[in-house]
C-alpha cells in the first residue's frame, strides 16, 4: 500500500480522492463524467490514476477496470469475466459481486433487449445528445416479447427493482414514476456497450429462436404420430 501511496502523491492525487472513486466502483461498477458534478470530478481523478485503480481492484477483488474515453466513463469489469459478455437467458451472470448467482431473467431479458434496440436505432440515426436513444416503454416491453419470450413482471415492486437495477449500471435513464404509461421515454446510454457485448445478443436471440424450433418440431412431430394413429385405424 505505501508504493501505491507514492505513486499517487507523484500523482498528484489525495488518497481520499483515490477512496472514493475505489468506493463507488465497488458499490456501482460504474463511473461516468456525465453523471453530475461529483462524479465529474471523481471521472477526472480516475483518469490521473487509472493504472493504480487497476491494480487494487485487480489484488483485492480480482477484477479489472474498463475505460471509454468516447463515452467518458469506467466500468468495472465482472469478477470472472466471460470474453463475450453476457451469458444467454437463464445462465449465470457475473457482473459485480453482488450480482454472483443466478439473476433473474427479467432483469437479463430487459438488458438485451436494451442493447437489441440501441443497435437497431443507431443503424437508423435515431441517435440523440451524448449517443443516447430514446424508446418508448412500449417498444421496450414489445421487443422484450418478441426476442425474449419475457414480459415485464405485473408487480409494480418487482418491475420498478429491474428498473432501477438497469439504472444503477447506467444503460438508461428514465422517470420511474412514469413508467407505467405506455407513452413513457427510456433513454438508452452508449455505455451499455461496455456491459452487454453484441456477441451477447445474438447468443441469446438465437438460443430464443433454437428452443422454439425444437418446440414447434416436437409438436409436428405429435401430430405425424397422431396421423399415423388414425391412418392404421382407418
């Protein structure tokens, strides 16, 4: 500790500076400029002493840290990190300590789904201030059905807990209060490229598509038995 202690004083960089932002990336997995005026300044701290960041979080909690100058932000990589980024539906994610375990697929659904309709708005330049792209909660919960075969949930805790989840690992900005209108705005934030990979979504969506395949073959395949049935009956 006494060498990383050096190396910030060369750095011009107080060590309860070096705490904060060691803190909020431990509680949050994420730090972006455009976040307010505190964790502006915490950005620019990161920026001075990036290499020394790296190597705590590296001893301590065996993560990495990521870093977009594009997007301005830093995020901590998952402890264990797969290279392609988020698992298919229903596996096991390992974005941050706490998220260890199976999470639920809701939350993973509407991850994908966010990043499923980033994509396709950016190829249309519906892109707005600061790469940002707004949806309507109703495309959302359409796109989360169509590619996922997932609904929102109907308990109005369990929706506004996902909500709020996908918030604090800053892919989207919303009202919270308004999201049980139809007509209500999710904007969507560059930075969930750093957290959902496009290998991701294609992973998912054509496990999605596998599994109803196999469905749709076992029911024709039903309905050839029953055929049979009737044809030796006849």
């Amino acid at each position: 500790m006494k060498l990383i202690q050096d190396r910030l004083k060369a750095k011009n960089v107080r060590l309860e500076e070096f705490q904060a932002v060691n803190a909020l990336l431990i509680s949050r997995g994420f730090l972006s400029r455009e976040d307010g005026v505190r964790h502006r300044a915490l950005y620019m701290v990161a920026q001075r002493c990036q290499d020394e960041i790296q190597d705590v979080l590296a001893f301590v909690y065996g993560a990495s840290l990521f870093h977009d100058p594009g997007t301005s932000h830093f995020r901590l990589q998952p402890f264990g990190a797969r290279d392609i980024g988020l698992p298919e539906v229903g596996e096991e994610m390992e974005i941050r300590r706490e998220l260890k375990g199976p999470v639920h697929k809701d939350f993973t659904a509407a991850l994908l789904t966010l990043k499923l309709l980033y994509d396709e708005l950016i190829i249309e330049r519906r892109m707005g201030p600061g790469g940002r792209v707004a949806v309507r909660v109703t495309e959302f919960v359409t796109a989360m059905k169509v590619n996922f075969k997932v609904d929102l949930p109907t308990a109005d805790f369990h929706r506004k807990a996902i909500f709020m989840k996908l918030k604090k690992h800053g892919v989207a900005e919303f009202n919270i209060d308004e999201l049980k209108d139809e007509d209500a705005v999710i904007s969507i934030r560059p930075e969930i490229g750093s957290l959902v990979y496009d290998s991701a979504v294609a992973a998912a969506v054509a496990s999605i598509r596998d599994s109803n395949r196999n469905s749709n073959d076992k029911t024709d395949s039903s309905a050839d038995t029953v055929d049979l049935e009737v044809d030796s009956a006849g």
